[in-house]
C-alpha cells in the first residue's frame, strides 16, 4: 500500500537528531523510572532502526489446537512468551518485542519491576488466603487507597474485571429493590464491552457477542455513545442505572464527551439513577490521570476497576460511594472467595506506592502528546491510516474502513517486526503501553510500525 504522495516520507532520519535507549541495568529517566536492563540500542540520524532481534537458536515449534489441552477460545498469534524485562517481551526462541500492548493495558509496570516483585515474594511467605470471614491488612490496606485515589468511599475486591462489572449491577438491582422498584431496567451503550459473564455480557453493546447466549438479563435497554438524546428516550420510572465505559476500549478506543458524561450525571441525579463508570481498561493511570472521570468534572456513584489495579495478579474491584452502600448490599447479597485475599491486596497495595514513587501519572501526561503527534504522522503518511482518538496511553488509529486492509494483519506484522499492538473493533489498532514507557520507546515503536506497514 503507497503512503499518502501529498506527504513527505516517514524514516529514521526525519527529525535528524540522535535517538538513544539505554536499557542498562539500572536506568532511571527523569520521572525516577527503572526501565530494566539489557543490550544498549542507538539510533543515529542517518541509520534506519535495527531490526528486531534474532533468536539464538532455532525457533521451537509453536504449539497449535490440536497439540495442546487449552480451550481454543482466542484467536492467538503463533508466539510463546517466556520472559518480560522493563517494557519488552522474549518469545521461547529469544527473539525480543518492544511491548505497546502491555497485557491489553494490564502491565502497567512493565516487566520485572523489582519493588513490585519483592512485595510479592514478601506476602507469599507471610499469608497466600484467608476467608472472608476475617480481616487481613493487606486488604484493609488496599481498599483505603483505591477508595482515596477514586474519590469515592467503599470497596469490594473480585476476580477480574467481569465480575466487577457483575457486581456493581447487583449494587444497582438492589439499590432499586431498596427504593421500592420492581424489575428495574439499566441502560448501557451500543459498542460496548464490559465482559463475557451473563450479567456483564447483558450490558455489553455488542449483537455478535451476545446471540449464542440468550436469554440474558432482562430489562437492560442500549442507548448511542455520546449522543444524550437516545438516553433520554430510554429512561422510565423504572430505570435505576446508566452503565459505561469512560473511554470505550474494546469498542474502538472512544471517549465519552465532556458535554455527553455530565448531562449522564445530570440525568442521574434527576430521576435518582445510579450512574455507573467502566474504568477496568482506562483506569488506573492510562487516562493522564488516575481515573478518566477527572478530567470530566464528575463524579460517579460506582465504578469498575481491574486490570493495571494489580499489574498482572488477578484483581478487580467495584467502588461506591457511601450514600449507595448505606442502600444496597447487606451481608449475605454478594460475596467471593478469592476476592480481596492477602496476595492480591499486597499486590494493589504496592501498585499504588509505586504509581506515587515513580509519578507515574504525571509521565502519562508528560508523554502523551508524543505518542498522539506520532501516531498523528502516521495516519498522514499512511493513506489507509485514517484517524487517531484516544487518551493518555490509550490510543486508537481508526483504519479507512473503505481500505481492505485489516487491523489484524498490521498486528502480526508488527509482531514480525518486534512490536506487539492490539486492535479493536471497527477496525482499529490499539496501542496501550506499559505507563513506565519513554520517548525514545515512542520512536522505537514508530520506527518498528513504518517497516510493518511499508510491508502492506
């Protein structure tokens, strides 16, 4: 596919200057980042970027349906990773990634983050699980700073993200129980995606995702992202909640309007619904700031949370305010046994030391309009590459949907390339990095990305 002739090429020596990355061992960049260790790159002004780096033996053979016992339920690249070190993965046969995916934006500590690891070992020999039936500080611990950095007053830790998602509905149906509603009715967006279990999956915007599982739950109605009017025909004397996503992820990385979140609180708060935030993708410092909805002069009444909450331990949380605690779940409506156990809570709990300590949030402002100016170059050079939208490091570029080319082939060749990106539905490719990131990593992504798509 030729890039755009009205624009000049895109290649190593477009800003004519010297790109360095140290990866020795001990890096620190100016936020008191560790970036990990390893082989030293540099990138002159007159050299194209090395190519990815070869493997030093042969490649082991990658496994397929038929020769493993997992259940074939993804669409997998043909790649085994053994190993992460600061922001890059190494496959079975060694070959090095520069990772822009991060775990579909889990990682957000990148790899081997030494603080994070000794917190675990630490937990590991003092308690793994303890019944809810009892406290332990770990979780005490963890609940008093989400509840601190979301604004917002109790805390219920899950599994993952589904099951956040699972419970701030129940918060709902009962805050509506309480209220003397009857069937209540939730509305959601078209697009969405808020998980695969029933309840989540009943409030995802998606027919395709949803038709082999019918019936699911009743009385949830969808209305059109960002547009207030389809909301406001919706709503009944029975509606009790809005759900969304902040930034819609898995829908094409789209963010909510300033003018369309706080007409949703308005409405809410007119006709005492409960409006609910989806920050399991967004969430956690990926935005430019610790929760999307800041940056909207709003404040929910529950939110999801999951993913970066635990940086690759599997943790999620759903989070009210007190005024919706004092009116919906008692003891004995909802429960877990995971849920909350010490080793997950040291987990979030050194998650949030450690996006203090290294200021990760503030580096997420800092970098963004770099990585939004290059994806921005790109879709000038490119002509299939239409758009960028987005926030933070959680960008989408939006491919012309009249183009044949699609978002999955640039992701495996990117991954030919060393580079692993995500797509998204309408044919996007998704780029969520690990927050630990730095410029010079942004150029090493663009040079990795212009060699996969010069391929095409």
């Amino acid at each position: 596919m030729a890039r755009k002739d009205s624009k000049q090429k895109v290649d190593s020596r477009k800003n004519a200057k010297n790109v360095e990355i140290s990866r020795a061992a001990g890096f620190c960049d100016d936020f008191g980042g560790f970036q990990g260790g390893g082989e030293g790159i540099y990138l002159s002004g007159n050299e194209q970027a090395p190519a990815a780096k070869s493997p030093k033996s042969a490649q082991k053979p990658t496994p397929t349906p038929d020769d493993n016992a997992i259940l074939q339920v993804y669409s997998r690249l043909p790649i085994i990773f053994e190993k992460g070190s600061g922001v890059y993965l190494y496959d079975a046969a060694g070959k090095e990634y520069l990772d822009f995916g991060a775990g579909i934006a889990v990682n957000a500590l990148g790899y081997g983050n030494e603080s994070f690891n000794a917190a675990l070992k630490a937990q590991i020999d003092k308690l793994l699980h303890i019944s809810n039936l009892y406290y332990n500080p770990p979780a005490i611990e963890a609940a008093k700073k989400l509840a601190k950095a979301s604004g917002l007053d109790r805390v219920f830790f899950t599994n993952s993200g589904a099951e956040a998602c699972e419970g701030a509905l129940k918060v709902a149906k009962k805050y509506a129980y309480q209220t003397g509603i009857k069937s209540p009715q939730i509305i959601a967006m078209h697009n969405s995606f808020h998980g695969r279990t029933l309840g989540a999956l009943s409030v995802t915007g998606n027919s395709a995702h949803q038709k082999p599982f019918k019936p699911l739950l009743s009385g949830v109605k969808f209305a059109h992202f960002n547009d207030i009017a389809s909301v406001e025909k919706l709503i009944t004397p029975k509606t009790c909640a809005i759900i969304l996503e902040t930034i819609q992820g898995e829908g094409g990385v789209t963010p909510a309007s300033k003018e369309f979140l706080q007409a949703l609180r308005k409405l809410c708060d007119t006709h005492n619904m409960l409006l609910i935030l989806d920050e399991i993708q967004c969430g956690m410092g990926r935005s430019g700031s610790m929760f999307a909805y800041e940056q909207y002069g709003i404040m929910p009444d529950i939110i999801t949370t999951a993913k970066a909450l635990g940086c690759g331990v599997p943790v999620g949380a759903f989070v009210l305010s007190q005024k919706v605690a004092d009116s919906s779940l008692k003891p004995g409506d909802h429960g877990s046994t995971y849920g909350g156990n010490p080793f997950v809570c040291a987990a979030v709990s050194k998650v949030f030391d450690i996006f203090n300590e290294m200021k990760l949030v503030q580096r997420v402002a800092k970098l963004t309009p770099t990585l939004t100016q290059t994806l921005q170059e790109l879709c000038d050079s490119y002509s299939f590459l239409q758009s960028v939208r987005g926030k933070g490091f959680l960008q989408g570029v939006q491919i012309d949907p009249k183009s044949k080319i699609q978002a999955k082939d640039i992701v495996q060749l990117a991954a030919e390339q060393g580079l692993i990106i995500l797509s998204a539905s309408q044919n996007v490719l998704r780029f969520a990095p690990p927050l630990i990131i730095t410029q010079e990593h942004i150029e090493l992504m663009r040079h990795k990305l212009i060699r996969a798509l010069d391929r095409l």
